[in-house]
C-alpha cells in the first residue's frame, strides 16, 4: 500500500505572505494549498492527506485561534501559527490548544521548514493512531452484547467464575464467550486482550454489582 501524500495548508489574509510562503514550500518539494481566511479553509472539502496547516493568528474576521478551536474539534491537523506580533497569551493559548510551533514575521525558512517537517512527522503518527483505533473499536463491535458485557470484567481481572456471578450466567458460559472474544479481538494471549480493552476505555460499571 502506497502511504499517504502529504499536504500542507496555508491561511494568510496577506496575498504577499501566502504566495511567499506557496513558493517557499513547493520549492522544498511539499504540496500546497492556501486560503486567504479561516472561514475559506474551514468551508473548503480537506483531502484524504498526512497535512498540517501553517495558520495566521490575527485576520479580520474569524483569527488564527478559532479556526483552530473550530478544526481541533473534528480532525487532528497540526498547526503552526505565525504572527507578525506574537504576543505571549496569545502564545500561550496556541500551544494549549495544541500547536506544533507559533513563529513570528518575517519567518525564518530554515525555522519554518523545520516546523513543517515536524507537523506533517506528527500528522503521520496521529493517522495511525487513528487507523489503529478504528480497526480496534470494529473488532470490539464484532462481539456479541453479552460478549461486550463480559469483556470489561475479565480485563478487570475478575475470575470467570466471579464474572459468571456477575452477570447470572454459568462459568462454563463464561468459559465459551471468553474463547470467543479471544479469537473476534485477535488477542493471542489474555495479556495482550487486557491491553486492548485498556485501549478501548469500555465502562466497567457493573462491576460494583460485585462489589469490586
């Protein structure tokens, strides 16, 4: 499978910065499209890219820190902010929000493509990261209910014959369904099952049935 390409997104309501920066990047061989507005970027379909977005902090309209309150809450885009007058909340909020870099005007090339470089390797990892949980949370829906129920309590560490207790059931029903969630998680030993409900975060609030 070839990996993803990669993309970096640039908004700048300056003409003049974008085209720089668009020069800039395409002469380092990277992909790149620009926006003169946060509200432009934010309507504009996103390709299925490995992308990062170089964001200026202060446009009139919609800034530099609501377009990336707005994107943090359904993508996982690195962001590198730029300013002509970075001041330090301004900053501060940035990088809480998740920032890669916040760099000030007139920016640095070597500074800035070093910061590229480090979004589009973070970008990388959050795809992953991403990619594994999805096949993770498709595997766990796969499980029966009952299966789901029962998983949580056996990763708790529950014997079977307590989780049986649990959930009225026979330990030798138990004993199957925990054969059967083995072989529907891929989990080749019970430890590796434990890590992968851990990954899950599955509610065990039944548990306290047992006084556990």
């Amino acid at each position: 499978m070839e990996p993803p390409s990669e993309l970096v997104y640039v908004v700048d309501d300056d003409r003049r910065v974008r085209e720089a920066l668009c020069a800039l990047l395409r002469a380092n061989g990277r992909d790149v499209h620009a926006f003169n507005s946060g509200r432009e970027f934010l309507d504009t379909p996103r390709q299925d890219a490995v992308a990062c977005l170089i964001l200026d902090l202060r446009m009139p309209g919609m800034n530099g820190l609501e377009v990336q309150k707005l994107v943090s809450r359904d993508s996982q885009i690195p962001v590198i902010f730029i300013s002509g007058s970075g001041d330090v909340p301004s900053t501060v909020l940035a990088m809480k929000g998740g920032a890669v870099d916040f760099l000030t005007k007139p920016l640095d090339e070597d500074a800035l493509m070093h910061a590229v470089d480090a979004a589009l390797a973070r970008a990388h990892i959050l795809r992953k990261e991403a990619e594994d949980t999805a096949a993770l949370v498709a595997l766990y829906q796969s499980l029966t209910p009952r299966e789901q129920e029962l998983l949580p309590l056996l990763a708790s560490g529950l014997l079977n014959k307590q989780a049986a207790s649990v959930l009225g059931i026979t330990e030798y029903t138990v004993q199957v369904h925990r054969g059967h969630i083995m072989r529907k998680m891929q989990a080749g030993s019970f430890a590796t099952l434990v890590r992968l409900a851990s990954k899950l975060q599955l509610e065990t609030s039944s548990m306290t049935t047992f006084g556990v």
